[in-house]
C-alpha cells in the first residue's frame, strides 16, 4: 500500500516540477506584488520560503550552459533541424559550437543538415549521424512502425487483423508498418 502511494506521490511531483523554475524565473518584484494580491495571501508563508531560493536557482540558460560544460556527449534529434524549434536551446548550443573555448564534445544525431555539418566541422566538433548506419535506420523504422501499431491499436474498437490499411509512404517506415 505505502508503494503505491508513494508512486503516486512521485508521479505528482514529477509533472509539477517545472512549476517552481517558472515562478523563480519571475522578477522579484513581481513575486512580492503577486503576494500581496488576495488570492495568493494563503500562500504568503510558501512563496516567501520559495523566494528565498531565488538567489541559488540558476536560470534556464545559465543551467543549460552548466550541464555542456561537464558534457562530453551530445544527443541531438532525428532530424538535427528539430532542435531549432526550442529557440533557447539552439541559440545556446550555436553561440557554445561558435566560441573559441576548446570542447571535447561528441555530438550524436540524425540527418545532420549541411548548416550543422558546417557548423561542428568549424568548431572541430566530432558528430556521428546515426541515420548513416543502416542497423540503425532499420531498428529506428521497426519501432516507429510498433508505435503505430500501438497508436492504431490505442484508438481502435476492434482488432485490425485482417483489416485494410492505407500506408502512404513506402520508405523504410511504411515498408515496415505494411508487414
């Protein structure tokens, strides 16, 4: 009994982990005059404990900048390009691959796009393009082919053996999603 609440317990506060970060990353400032407000008065004692750890807690980018500087591995996404949808993290890691400070990083990815070869060649930066290796590619299609199926299955009121199913697409993921 105690495991399971326990793993409730845990599972609460892992998905409301970021929620003290975002507070933190507000003004001092502007914590003080949200405190002030009604609505938060029954919580004046919390935030006043919370703010108190404002001046320990790295931003965002200073956490980021710590964590490359102990790395020496690098997972990029499948494609690399991905990466440039989280602004932050793509700005840092230019400015980081552009500085003239040496890095012993190994940058692992897929699909590397001629900007990001260009970039970790300049920077002498090692990167290993994981969709180059065909063991790779063809492990990555049978389980993006699994997913399907489960997310299929997820969604589906009867067994779909025997059913007809459209693939669009017969690259190396449709191929393995038709079998």
């Amino acid at each position: 009994m105690y495991a399971r609440i326990y793993a409730k317990y845990v599972e609460a506060v892992t998905r409301t982990a970021f929620v003290q970060p975002q507070i933190l990353s507000l003004s001092e400032e502007t914590l003080r005059a949200a405190m002030d407000t009604e609505v938060l008065a029954p919580y004046r004692f919390a935030m006043e404990k919370l703010l108190r750890q404002k001046p320990h807690t790295l931003s965002e980018k200073e956490e980021a900048l710590k964590v490359l500087d102990i790395s020496r591995y690098l997972v990029l996404p499948v494609p690399v390009t991905k990466i440039e949808r989280n602004h932050d993290v793509n700005l840092i890691l230019k400015e980081e691959l552009t500085r003239e400070k040496e890095r012993d990083w190994m940058l692992f990815g897929g699909i590397f796009g001629p900007e990001w070869r260009q970039r970790c060649e300049d920077a002498g930066t090692e990167y290993y393009d994981m969709m180059t290796d065909a063991v790779v590619v063809h492990r990555n299609a049978c389980i993006t082919a699994e997913a399907t199926v489960a997310e299929i299955l997820k969604y589906s009121d009867y067994s779909i053996r025997e059913q007809k199913i459209i693939v669009s697409g017969y690259g190396r993921c449709g191929r393995e999603i038709a079998r």
